[in-house]
C-alpha cells in the first residue's frame, strides 16, 4: 500500500519521544507509513495505527494527523471501505477538544472537497453527510481562531460551489439566521452578518431574497451594536446586487436612507463608499430622484470623513447615469473604451434599458411623451422628401430644447409651450426604425430645435383666423407669428456656424419678412375700408405683391417690436401685451450677455441632476482642499473621464474649465493622473474637440515632470492615432524631446519610448520615419542601458519593415547603409553585436526580400566571423544556426549563398571559444528541417 506523507515540523523534542531519531530537521516531508512502520512498534495495520495516533493524548501526533489528511484520502479513497474508515476518523478527529487540531482539520476540509469532487463519483452526499455537519457545527465553537477557518472554509466552498442547495437552505442558512437573532451573542452576530453579506453574492437569487434578506433589513437597523450596522452599510452595495433592482427599491432602499443618516459618522462613511454599488442596481428614476438628493446630503454631512469619502464617490456615483444606448461608445473586454459601430434603438419597455436622463426631467412636465419609446436613434430614411431646411432632431437623443427654453426663458407664453409640446408629440410618434447605424450628428451634435413643425402650425392658425376672423384680429396674429419666430431665431443664434443653421435662419427669416408684408397689407386694406366704407367682401381691396418690394421697403418696415395702432381697441391692447413683451425681451437679452450669466448657462446640461455636477465641478476649488481632503483634486482628476463619458461631448462645455484647472494644478499628482487618462477622454471627445481643448494640454504635459510625461508617453500612440493626419505630423519634431529626461538613471522612460514607437511608426508614411523617427531609434540604439539598447534593436527592424512594406526600397538601402557604417564598423563591441542581433531580427520576421537581404546584409554579417570579441561571435553563431539556416530560401538545393553560410558556420564550429562552438554546433529548432552536407559531416 502506498505511504501517506506528513509534513514535517521542526519539533525535534516531540520528534525524538515519538520514534522520529531518524529525520533531521533537513528532510522536507515525510510518509506516514515511516511513522507507523518505525522498527519496534506495535503489528498494527496501517490504518489501524493512523487511527491510533490520531486519537494520541499526544498534541502534536493530532496536529500532524489533521494537517496531512488531503494525503491520506489521496491514498485510500480508491478503496471504498478504507475510505469510509478516513472519513470515520475525520469525523472523529473533528471532536477533538484542543483548539489547534480543530482548527488544522477545518483548514484542510476545502481541499479535501475539491479532491473528492474530482475523485469520488458520491461526492455530493458523502459531503453533506460528513464534512458539511463539521464546517456548519465550527461556526458555533468557543474559540475564535476554530470559528474564523470554519467561516473561511465556508466561504470557500460556497465560491467553488462544493455546497448543494438542500445544504445552504436547511444547514447554513438556518445556522447564520440564529447566530444573527437578536437574543445572539454580539461577537457571534457581527461574524454572521459578515458572512450573510460576503455569501450573499455566491447563492442563488431566490434564497437570498427568501432567506438572508429580512434579516438583514433587520440587522441595518440594529439599535444595539453600531458593528453590526457598519458592517451592513459596508456591505449594502453587494446585497443590492444580489437581490435585484425591484427587491433593493422596495426593500432596501428605504434602510439605506437609515443608515445615511445614522447618528454614528462611521456608518454614512460606509454608505458614501459603497453609493456607486447601490446606485447601479437601481432604475433611472429612483437614482435621480431620491439617490441624488441623499448624496447631496453627504457631501454636505457635518463630519469631515463622510465628506471625504462622499467626494471620493462622486465621480463614480456620476458615472451611474451613462445611458450607453446615447452615448455611441461602449466599453471592450480588454476595458479599452471604443465607438460603438452600431446603435440600435432601445425601447422603454425593456427594464434594463436605462433611459436618458433628459426624459426623466422633462417627464413630469410631458408625461405624455414617455409613454411612447424612447427612440434614441435617427432614422436616417425617413423623411428624405422633406425640405433640406426641415432638420429633424429626435426627441430620444436630446430633450434639453424645452426644459432650456424653460429656464433660459421665464417669459416663454403658453402659446409656445403648447406649439412646442405639439411638434415634440408629433416627432415622438414617428416610427423609427431598429437598426440604424452610429451617426456623429445624432450623438454629438449640440441639439437643434426643429422648428418645421412649428411653422406650419402658425400657417395653419394664420390660413383659419385669415377666413373666419376680422382684419384686426389676423394683424394681431400676425404680431404674435412674428415674435415666435424671432425667439426661434434667437435660439438658433449660438448654432450660427453650421450650414443646415444657416439654411433654417433663411428659411425663418423669409418668414419673418412675410408676416411684417401681411401685417402691412392688412393695415392699408383696414385703411381703405375705413374711408371708403367697404368691407373686403364687397371691394378687392389692396393685394401688395412680395415680390414689387425691395430692400428698403422691407427696411422701412415696422418690426414686431414697434407699437403698431390700428383703429381696433382690441388690436391696441394686443399691441400693448406685445410692448411689454418686447420690454421683458430686452431686459432678458441684457441678462444673456451678461458674462456671468453666460458662465453659469454654460454649465446647465440635462443628463444629471444639477446639483452633483455642481459639487463636482467644485472639487477644483482650494477651499474644498482644506475643508475635505488636500487630494480632492487628485481624486476629481482621476473620474473626470468617465464624468465626460456620462455627459457625452455634446456637455463637454461643462467640464472644459474644470478640466483646464486641474491640468494647471500645482500638485503632480493630479496633472500624472490627467496624463495617463487623456488618451481616454480624447475618444470621448471626438477629433474636433481634441484638437480643440485637449491638444494644447497634451502640449503642455509634454514639457511637464518626467512623472506627468510618462503618462503620456505611456499612451503616446493611441493619443496620436485619434488626430487628424496634419495635426498629428506636427508632433513629429517634438517625439526626441522625450529622449532627453529630467533623471538619466531613469531608463525605463526611454524603454517606454522605443515601444510606442514601434506601435507609431503605421501613423506615418515612410518619408517622415525616415527623416525624424530614424534619429530617435539610432540614439536609442546607443542607450548606456542594454535594456533600452535590445528594444530599440526591434525598433530599427521595424522601421526597415516599414520601407519594404510601402515599397520604399531606396529608403530602406539607405537605411540598412547607415546600420552598416554605425554598427558593424563600430570601434565597440557591443555595436558590433547589435549588427548581429538586428540581422537575425530581420531574418526572422522577414520584414524584407531574401535577395535584398543576402546582397546588403548578409556579406556585412559573415564578415563578423573574425571578430575578435567573443560575444559578438556568439550571438552571429545563433544568428546562423538558429535562424539563417532555418530559413526555406537558405535551404533550398543550389541556393549560392548557401555554401558562403555553412563555410562561416564551420570557421565557428572550430573557434577556441566553446561558447561560440558549442552555439555554432547546436541543433536548430525544427526537426524538419533539411539535413545538409554539414549536419551530415557533424
């Protein structure tokens, strides 16, 4: 029978009383049956004296059983009755009364499990029957150390998922739910509710929701012991997601306001740490509705630590409130962030689709609105017959129109709101389509009102007033058309630079001038009627023609702003309404240039509630350094990319200024942060803006401390890649100012810069690596540090791939010249070698043509045979053997470089240095490969 091996401890008194003379403290381990079958003992079996020991009044002898228990099942489980007879002696042992031995066979239990799943076709009940009693009966022991392994070694077992249902609902679950009663010891109930939260995540769904969740709601309101509180708030994020959304919003949520406003500062630490967890378990409403305002209530908690770790949770708190669908970026495996090629309109039906925050703002003002879907694509077929100048902006990418009229405009009349509410119905109605492609307009464009519908109402309202109503009341619509159509324009006003804006401002203006030519022909018929005493049905009347008036006609025009007074009372106090109107319009256009005004307007978005943009966008201010955390700034810098992400490129205006302050602070930290995430944030942003805002801070990093430049560095490539092909041409000059760095000890910046480099070079054409990326590889080819050396040797074959591959062949002969003069006619040794190791690096990836490389490489390289340096001889040598002569072309029958190669090898095989013999001599890789006349002579 095989032995069972113990393992040893260096206990030589205990080992010399027990029959252990023979093995010194150096043996490693030892077999069982050595410990059974010492000469002098008893004839017992070997089983028979396992369980002998095992029950020792000898401490140690039970220690050394239980600890190597993994191995005697390893040896007696093939047999069935020897198995049960271990288990039998486990279940034994488990009684044992010394702490120690308790605690060394709970800590072999999980191993032994996954053993026996593997082994044992029974496992599951032999399991349950005999090591699950002893796991769930260790919870309960006395000493502390015995119920720590116990709850390690549940948990590990539940992660592997060694513990069947029956078990956690009728042995664990009623164990934990009784140590955790309120008439429990308190030690006892702070350990089960810890292990209540960390198993909550490895059970079902259902049994937490039965079984776990009413105690824990009960136990977050623990009025005893603020430990069992902590440990419930520290915890709460987890519970959340284990039990859904609709169990946390009507179970949990409402202890979650309990434990935010506890008296114990402890437990609404926890609960600003854990926000982000609870908040993504949620739906959209709930987050902005009842979420953000107790957030608000952290950061302005009383006690400095909450307020630290309630700003150390915004950001991602923030980041909850992305809707994917709109933001047209989703996140790879890899957590690259990408655009997304696709985007496929969500519908609001689906409970998991998180709709845009925008809806749920303007929701309670257009409750009918929501009921449709939320059609958060544009669907680019419909309504391709439609005037050019009728731009259709879907309602589903950006409701912020109404609700920025709204605030912008306190003196909206109800007679806008109700046109704009109409043609948002209207629009919402259209059926759009489910798979229509990315499209940048729709995503990033700020939005643009559309204003088509608007105009055809005011056709239609003018064309029935015009039929049923009097002359004087068709004027006062005519006003009233006239200033809508204005306060459009003025809309438009900040969108003036797109052309399609342009086109709506014709469009509007055409309008405009019409209804001032309507308001004048109906004034001059009213005119007529009145001298001559005839009504419009009995005489023509005037017809003014648009098309007879000119320019200064139109400029002689009184504007809708001007008092105009027909004889009608009525009409003059329409007029009137219209004056003070006018009145409240210049005192609001005051108010818009205000630059203070235009400051805060210019933070104003829809996507989050405006009160934690604000709070973070403070974060940036010194007082809150002294009052919160002196790294709030740090901290503000490091979850600005996915703050961005949330808004979306279309609110970039609100984080620009905050982003420009955090790149100017004085702290390195918080400018190291920005630099490794800028590359992020530039995908975010789209090209136009990065150009824009985040090229002259990339330019300023770049001169920064060597701790800011490695961050750019760093992701030098994947920054550079995402700008326009003539911006990114400027950078090439400034690429050798990374070089030069503040330390020359600090080698592994340069190490970093020959990497992306290789990556940079497909950003350019062959011309402009010639001229400036083919100085930066040669002067790292000469770097002090081997390491920098070795890359940069790939770098140079990279960039010789680079010529051959955009078949700029001439460039690349006067490349390999250059390699030829610096390296293999180098007065160093180690330049010399470096030509050895960028020929074989050139062989192997073949970056260029056979015959090109046998007619300017291969002559240079053989001619290293007579080096006098042993190295340089060793590395041609693996050159040689080890790539050359694998090579198809070099194999070929008749090839005539083939013997100038096996006459060097030779010359090698013979050198007195028996490195570079026995390098010469060694077999290749492959044994494929074609036996030559000089494997045939080794």
């Amino acid at each position: 029978m095989a032995g069972i091996p113990l393992y040893f401890v260096d206990l030589q008194d205990d080992l010399d009383d027990f029959g252990f003379e023979d093995y010194g403290p150096d043996c490693d381990s030892m077999r069982i049956t050595a410990f059974l079958d010492i000469p002098g003992q008893d004839n017992l079996a070997p089983l028979a004296r396992l369980e002998k020991y095992a029950f020792s009044d000898n401490i140690f002898n039970r220690q050394i059983i239980a600890r190597g228990l993994l191995d005697v099942f390893r040896d007696f489980s093939h047999n069935e009755e020897d198995y049960l007879t271990v288990m039998a002696i486990v279940v034994r042992l488990a009684e044992d009364t010394e702490p120690t031995v308790r605690t060394e066979l709970m800590e072999q239990i999980p191993p032994i499990a996954i053993f026996l799943q593997e082994s044992r076709p029974n496992f599951p009940t032999s399991f349950s029957e005999y090591l699950m009693p002893i796991v769930v009966r260790y919870l309960t022991d006395p000493n502390n150390q015995v119920r720590k392994a116990s709850q390690d070694s549940l948990l590990i077992l539940l992660e592997q998922g060694l513990v069947g249902q029956y078990d956690i609902e009728n042995k664990v679950c009623p164990i934990l739910l009784d140590l955790s009663a309120p008439e429990s010891d308190d030690e006892y109930k702070v350990e089960a509710v810890n292990i209540i939260c960390k198993m909550a995540s490895m059970v079902n769904k259902s049994t937490v929701e039965q079984l776990l969740l009413p105690r824990f709601c009960e136990l977050c309101g623990d009025g005893k012991l603020f430990q069992v509180r902590k440990v419930c708030a520290a915890n709460f994020g987890d519970i959340c997601n284990a039990v859904g959304q609709e169990a946390t919003e009507k179970n949990l949520i409402p202890k979650f306001f309990e434990l935010c406003s506890d008296s114990v500062w402890g437990m609404r630490k926890a609960c600003a740490e854990c926000f982000m967890a609870v908040s993504y378990t949620i739906s959209p409403e709930v987050r902005r509705s009842k979420l953000s305002p107790l957030f608000i209530s952290l950061i302005s908690d009383p006690c400095r630590w909450v307020r630290q770790a309630a700003f150390q949770s915004l950001g991602p708190f923030i980041s909850t409130f992305a809707n994917p669908s709109s933001a047209g970026l989703y996140i790879r495996e890899d957590g690259t962030l990408s655009i997304r090629p696709s985007s496929p309109c969500p519908t609001g039906n689906n409970a998991n689709d998180m709709p845009s925050s925008s809806e749920e703002q303007v929701g309670g003002k257009l409750e009918s609105l929501t009921d449709g879907p939320s059609a958060s694509c544009e669907n680019s077929n419909s309504d391709a017959t439609e005037d050019s100048s009728a731009i259709q902006v879907n309602i589903g990418v950006d409701q912020t129109i109404l609700t920025q009229s709204d605030n912008a405009d306190p003196y909206v009349t109800k007679d806008i709101k109700e046109c704009q509410i109409n043609s948002y119905q209207e629009v919402n109605s259209r059926v759009q389509s489910a798979e229509d492609v990315f499209n940048t307009f729709l995503y990033w464009r700020p939005p643009l009102p559309d204003i088509s519908q608007d105009l055809e109402l005011l056709q239609c309202k003018t064309e029935i007033h015009e039929e049923s109503c009097p002359v004087s009341e068709v004027l006062c619509n005519n006003c009233v058309a006239s200033s809508e159509i204005k306060k459009v324009l003025q809309s438009l006003q900040e969108h003036m630079d797109d052309p399609d804006v342009q086109a709506q401002v014709q469009v509007l203006s055409a309008a405009l001038r019409a209804a001032h030519l309507d308001s004048v022909g109906c004034y001059e018929i009213k005119q007529n009627e009145e001298v001559n005493g005839n009504y419009p049905e009995d005489t023509p009347g005037l017809v003014l023609d648009p098309s007879s008036v000119n320019e200064s006609t139109l400029s002689s025009l009184p504007s809708h702003d001007e008092a105009i007074k027909p004889p009608s009372p009525t009409v003059i106090k329409n007029m009137d309404s219209e004056e003070q109107h006018s009145g409240d319009n210049k005192a609001l256009e005051a108010e818009k240039n205000d630059p203070l005004h235009e400051e805060e307007k210019s933070k104003l978005q829809d996507i989050i509630p405006q009160p934690l943009l604000d709070q973070y966008l403070s974060m940036t201010d010194p007082a809150r350094a002294q009052t919160v955390d002196t790294e709030i700034a740090k901290h503000c810098a490091y979850s600005l990319p996915g703050v961005a992400l949330t808004l979306g490129r279309q609110n970039w205006h609100c984080l620009k200024d905050t982003y420009e302050t955090l790149a100017s602070d004085v702290q390195w930290k918080v400018r190291r942060t920005l630099a490794f995430s800028i590359h992020e944030l530039a995908v975010i942003l789209g090209d136009q803006l990065t150009a824009a805002d985040l090229v002259p801070i990339f330019n300023g990093f770049l001169k920064d401390l060597d701790e800011v430049r490695i961050g750019i560095l760093k992701h030098l490539y994947d920054f550079l890649k995402l700008l326009h092909a003539d911006k990114r041409r400027e950078y090439l000059y400034q690429l050798q100012e990374f070089v030069v760095t503040d330390n020359s000890r600090n080698w592994r910046f340069r190490y970093e810069l020959a990497e992306q480099l290789i990556l940079i070079l497909e950003l350019y054409n062959p011309n402009d690596v010639y001229d400036y990326l083919r100085h930066i590889a040669l002067t790292l080819c000469s770097d002090k540090v081997s390491e920098v050396r070795w890359i940069s040797f790939k770098l140079v074959v990279a960039i010789l791939q680079k010529f051959y591959a955009n078949s700029a062949n001439s460039l690349g002969l006067n490349f390999i010249n250059e390699l030829i003069v610096r390296f293999r006619h180098c007065s160093k040794w180690v330049g010399r070698q470096a030509f050895a190791f960028i020929c074989q690096a050139v062989v192997e990836e073949e970056c260029m043509p056979a015959d090109h490389f046998v007619e300017h490489l291969l002559p240079s390289l053989l001619s290293l045979a007579s080096d006098p340096v042993p190295n340089v001889r060793v590395l041609l040598a693996k050159a040689l053997r080890q790539t050359l002569l694998e090579k198809v072309y070099f194999r070929s029958v008749g090839n005539p470089h083939l013997e100038a190669v096996e006459e060097t090898v030779l010359v090698l095989q013979a050198d007195r240095d028996q490195d570079v013999s026995f390098f010469a001599t060694i077999k290749p890789k492959h044994n494929n490969m074609h036996i030559t006349s000089l494997e045939k002579q080794n």
